[in-house]
C-alpha cells in the first residue's frame, strides 16, 4: 500500500537536488503524502527507485545511494550507502527485503564493463558489500546497466553484451550465474535496457527490437522449462509503431502480470505515451517443454488476446 515516486528536479536541496513523494492510503480513501530529500546535497535524487516493505531505495546521479527506512515514531530513517570502490558512479537500484542491489556501468576493471555491488546486513546492522562480474565480461559491456532482485536472484543487463545476467545466492555465500539471451535479438536492440523478475519468471526490455514495426521495442518473458533451460516469449504492442520505445524505459512484474511502458506512443499526440498489460498463465508446478517449432522458442500455447492492443508470437497471455 505504499507509493513512491521520483522528482529529480525538485529544488529543495538544492538546484535539481530531487526528491521522493511517498503516497500510502490514509484510512478515508485518500492518499496521504510525505516527501523525503537527502541530508546533503545530491543530483537528481530519485533517478532510480526501490521499494520493499518499510525500506527505500533512491539513486542519483552523482554516485550517491540512499535508503530511507520507516520507524517505529512514523519518520524515515536515512542511510547512505558508499562502495568500497571511489570511482563508483552507479544508480540503477533494486531491493528486496534485506538485499539491496545497485549497478554501475561504468564500473569494473575494463572501459565500461560493469559492476554490480549486493549489500547485505551483518551481524552488528552494518552494510557489508559483494561485488558481482560477468564471468566472461569485456570492455564495453554496460554489466549493470539495469538491475532487479527478487529474494534470492538478482538479474543484471549488460546491452554492450547483448544479454542478461542471472545470479542465484545458493545459502552458502556464494552465486551461480545463468546468462540469457533472446534468440533474435540484435546487436543494436539493446536488449537488457530493462530488467525485471518475480519468482520464476524474468522479463527483459529491448529498446529498439522489432515488433510489428521495426526499432518499435520488444520484452522478453522467460521462465525455467524441463530441460534445466529456459523458455522465451516474445511480447510486443500490436500498434507499435517505430520508436515507440516499448518496453525500453519502463518495465515491471508482479505474479503473472507484466506492464511496459511505451513513451513515445502517439494515441493521445505526439510522443504521449502509453502503458501495456500483459497477463500471462500461470507457472504450472512442472516447468513446461520448450517449444522448438515456435519462432521464437515461446511456450507451448496460443495467444489469447482480450482486445487486441498487444501480441506474442508464442506464449498464452492476456493483454489489455
């Protein structure tokens, strides 16, 4: 029941310092609101947002992290998180429960290859750091470039690799990696510009994939299959247009619903945006069997448009 948005140009603090409007419902109907800005002075606070339970999660654009978590007293709390490494510039943020993920493209050992640091509390309530890399990471990469956690599994875009990363916490400190790719996804999609996951099921934006036009934009739904793999269903909107940017700027999962956002849609005037829901079938209790005859290597099953605004190839949705 809680809401959180981003004004990056808020002034408060400062020239374009930014803040974060917390909603949450007041027991009339309504929405009560509180604003929260940092202590010191930042830049853009609230370019990306996390949100899990009581905690927040706030990047910048000047290297600078922040958490605000709600008290016992009904105030937030603010903490700021500083990486071990001083060039860190990153402020692509997820949460989930004690888990905080931020990515920094620019970061690693090569011209941006990338870095993801993962905080966690330790015993004594400090944030103690891991810093996760591609296995077979190279200059160029932009390895957390976008970032998502759910519990246990963090996924991680690198759009220079063309690729997405999933990193599974196995309980005993360490993390195995999966990568995945979608199987007609171009060197210029820039597929893994946005990640998201819930559960089983990971969702990838490309920004410029085609769709039934071409640079329209494309997301990616996969979920394991019974080989140990996983399953690819491509979505895209059925009216897209050229640079519509769909699924490329803002993308999110709960359950089995998707919603991606489409900024440069025309339906109400130029470039005034549109948003896309797609309701998929459940997970079944066992995985199902790849599909091989499928173009895109979807699951098994056919589209269920409710009123044809959105499409997959493959793949039982609802979208509306």
């Amino acid at each position: 029941d809680r809401i959180v948005v981003g004004a990056i140009g808020a002034d408060d603090s400062g020239a374009d310092a930014g803040s974060l409007y917390v909603f949450e419902p007041d027991g009339l109907g309504g929405w009560a609101q509180t604003k929260l800005n940092a202590s010191e002075l930042t830049r853009n606070l609230g370019t990306t947002i996390g949100v899990s339970g009581d905690r927040i999660v706030a990047g910048t654009n000047n290297g600078l992290v922040y958490i605000f978590e709600f008290d016992a007293a009904g105030g937030w709390l603010e903490t700021k998180l500083t990486p071990s490494d001083p060039r860190f510039d990153g402020n692509q943020v997820a949460v989930s429960g004690d888990r905080i993920v931020v990515g920094d493209r620019e970061g690693g050992p090569l011209q941006l290859q990338g870095v993801v640091y993962v905080f966690e509390p330790d015993a004594l309530g400090d944030w103690e750091e891991t810093q996760l890399l591609a296995s077979d990471g190279t200059a160029l990469d932009e390895f957390g470039r976008s970032v998502a956690v759910d519990g246990d599994r963090i996924v991680v875009g690198a759009i220079g690799e063309g690729s997405v990363y999933l990193f599974d916490a196995d309980g005993l400190g360490s993390w195995s990696e999966t990568k995945i790719s979608a199987s007609d996804s171009g060197a210029s999609d820039l597929f893994g510009e946005q990640v998201a996951v819930a559960g089983d099921r990971v969702v990838v934006g490309s920004w410029f994939g085609d769709g039934l036009a071409p640079d329209s934009g494309t997301v990616y739904a996969f979920q394991p299959d019974s080989a140990g793999g996983w399953t690819e269903t491509k979505l895209f909107a059925a009216d897209g247009a050229t640079d519509d940017w769909f699924g490329g700027l803002s993308l999110a999962i709960s359950g089995d619903r998707i919603v991606a956002g489409a900024p440069r849609d025309d339906d109400k005037g130029e470039n005034s945006g549109s948003a896309y829901v797609f309701d998929l079938a459940p997970i079944p209790d066992s995985p199902p069997t790849a599909n091989p005859g499928g173009p895109y290597g979807g699951v098994e099953g056919s589209p269920i448009p409710l009123d044809g605004t959105a499409s997959t190839d493959d793949g039982p949705f609802i979208s509306y």
